[in-house]
C-alpha cells in the first residue's frame, strides 16, 4: 500500500469500518426487570422492518428480536448513532432530540451538525448521562455496543436497536418509515419517504438508458465498496459498474494499489473533508497506482465532502445526486 492512498482517511471511513469489524454484534436477552449476558452471533439479522398497529401503545422488533413498546409519542429522544441522527432531524421537531452521537457536531462528516450546534443536544456517550436527561425513547445502532444497550434497557427506557448497515436505498427508505412510526412522526416520515423515493426515480429517469456502464470506484481512505454497500446499490442504480463488487468484494474492505491498477476504473469518486477537496484530489493523484487510471487520464476524478459522500441516511440521495451529474453531465432538476 503506498503512503500517498494511507494518508487519506477521512474520520467518518474509520467509523464506517468500525462499524463493519462490529458485525459480530452481540443479541440481547434481557427478560424484563432482568439483565443477562448478550449471545453472541456472527452476523446482523436480515433487514426486515416489523411494526405493529398506529394506536399506542406502538411495538416493534428491532434489530435484536427484541420487543419494543412505545406507551405514548416520545418527546424526549436519543440517538447514539451518525445516521440516525440524521434520519431524526428530518422528521421530528429538533427540539425533541435531546441527545445525539459525537458526530453530530462535526461539519466534517454530519448533515445535521447546524441542528446541533443551535439546539445544543447532549452527547450520548454512555448511558449514565443518556439516563440523567429522562428519555422516552432511545434510538442505537445494530452495532452499538451491547453493553450499553442492554443497560439502557434494564431501566425500563424503551431502547431500539436499529439496523444501520444499509446495502440498498430501499433499506434507507423503509427506516425513514420506521423511524416515523417510532417517534409518533408518520405523517413527516410519509413525506420524507415520498420525496426520498421521488428523487431516486428523477434521477433513474435522468440517466441514458441502454448505453456503456461506466466502471466506478469508490474510495474512503485504504478502503473501497464492494457489495452489499449502499455505494454499490448507488452505482447499480446509476447504471455503472462497482469494480470493488465485481472483484470479489464484499462491504467495506480494503483495497490495494495493485486492485486499483488491475481494476483500472473510468471514474473514481472519493470523500473530503469540507474544503479540502483539490488537496484531496492532488493526494489521491500522487499515488502512481490511481495516476495510471482511466479515470487520471481523462479527468474523472470526484471527490466530494464528507457530508455528501458518507451519508448512510436520507440525505443520501444527495450523493446520488452528485454522482448521477458527474457521470452524464446532467443536472437533477426534477430530483429535489
């Protein structure tokens, strides 16, 4: 690996591939009023979203197979994830997201860090100071550390475990529904997942259709999407080529220079932190195995900011977006 591809990884690429080592989450097995070991399993669960009636009190699984039941709308929110964070602000009143990830100050890498810089939200780094804050509702990632989930829960706070690992827009689509059923927000939710579903059709609809798929690579610092990667569902909705899934890999892993020469792709897009995408550009350029790309030569290098690239939530068609204009030089002009 050379020292020109290392010296680029972006904050949030760490925590996308923290994530990805996390995938041997623990289940939890808490029976009411008790706390038990989690059981380990080797992988997350199918996504497969499963709410009951309108009326409260409102269940639904979560990521765990654990029964969550919500008596009334929540007012008081938490959320201890990135993309979560996210999905919140785009449906609920911010004034109700009391608590939020560490993310969600960072311009660097969030969509929302206006929200929190105004609202001032607590950061939910342990349940200690989640639990002073009194919520009814705590939101954490499928893989949030099981510990403090099964914390949380133990005190009677209803806490779901949500599946963060998105390898498709409909996934993303589906939880903007989830999400509205489990914080009383149905009718914002309804909206949001209709425009979200919009744009992604303006955008197919924008695209030349029957042409050369252009072969894509994706980069976050040491690291590339192969499939199973909402990157991947991106390109494919793009009508390109993921050369990391067509060359065997699988989620977030890392690429070598000698991957990238093989693979040779048209078009390389990669993240940035917010105004530093030419010296991010210039970087990924010196590296000799990207230089000898098609995608060097012909000036089909994209790199775009954090914010953009790595959102895993419904700010994600703003990357479709992006990426559907660099490739046809066509403004989205129907994709709001």
């Amino acid at each position: 690996m050379t020292s020109g591809l290392k010296s680029f990884i972006p904050p949030l690429a760490l925590a996308m591939l923290a994530g990805s080592m996390a995938a041997g989450v623990q289940r939890l097995a808490s029976p009411a009023g008790g706390l038990q070991l989690p059981a380990l399993v080797t992988s997350h669960p199918d996504f497969v979203v499963r709410t009951g009636g309108l009326e409260y009190p409102r269940e639904s699984y979560d990521s765990d197979d654990f029964l969550v039941k919500i008596k009334r709308p929540p007012r008081r929110i938490v959320s201890q994830f990135y993309s979560i964070d996210e999905f919140l602000y785009s449906l609920v009143p911010p004034q109700h997201v009391v608590a939020v990830s560490a993310s969600a100050y960072q311009p660097t890498v969030s969509n929302i860090s206006a929200y929190a810089d105004k609202y001032h939200p607590v950061i939910a780094s342990d349940p200690e100071r989640v639990l002073r804050l009194q919520p009814d509702l705590i939101l954490v990632s499928s893989t949030a550390r099981s510990d403090f989930t099964s914390l949380v829960r133990s005190t009677g706070v209803p806490t779901y475990r949500m599946f963060t690992s998105f390898s498709t827009l409909e996934q993303v689509a589906e939880t903007i529904g989830l999400v509205g059923y489990l914080t009383g927000a149905a009718d914002a939710a309804r909206q949001e997942e209709q425009q979200f579903r919009a744009t992604i059709e303006a955008v197919k609809t924008a695209c030349p259709v029957g042409k050369h798929k252009p072969t894509i690579l994706g980069l976050g610092g040491n690291y590339t999407y192969g499939s199973e990667t909402l990157f991947n569902d991106i390109v494919t909705t793009l009508g390109g080529i993921n050369v990391g899934a067509q060359g065997g890999l699988k989620g977030y892993d890392e690429v070598s220079s000698e991957m990238i020469v093989k693979w040779d792709p048209e078009w390389i897009f990669a993240g940035a932190n917010p105004g530093e995408v030419d010296q991010t550009k210039a970087r990924l350029l010196a590296n000799p195995a990207i230089a000898h790309t098609q995608a060097a030569r012909n000036h089909h290098i994209v790199v775009l900011e954090g914010p953009v690239f790595f959102a895993d939530s419904p700010y994600a068609t703003s990357l479709l977006k992006a990426m559907a204009n660099a490739l046809y030089e066509k403004p989205t002009e129907g994709a709001k």
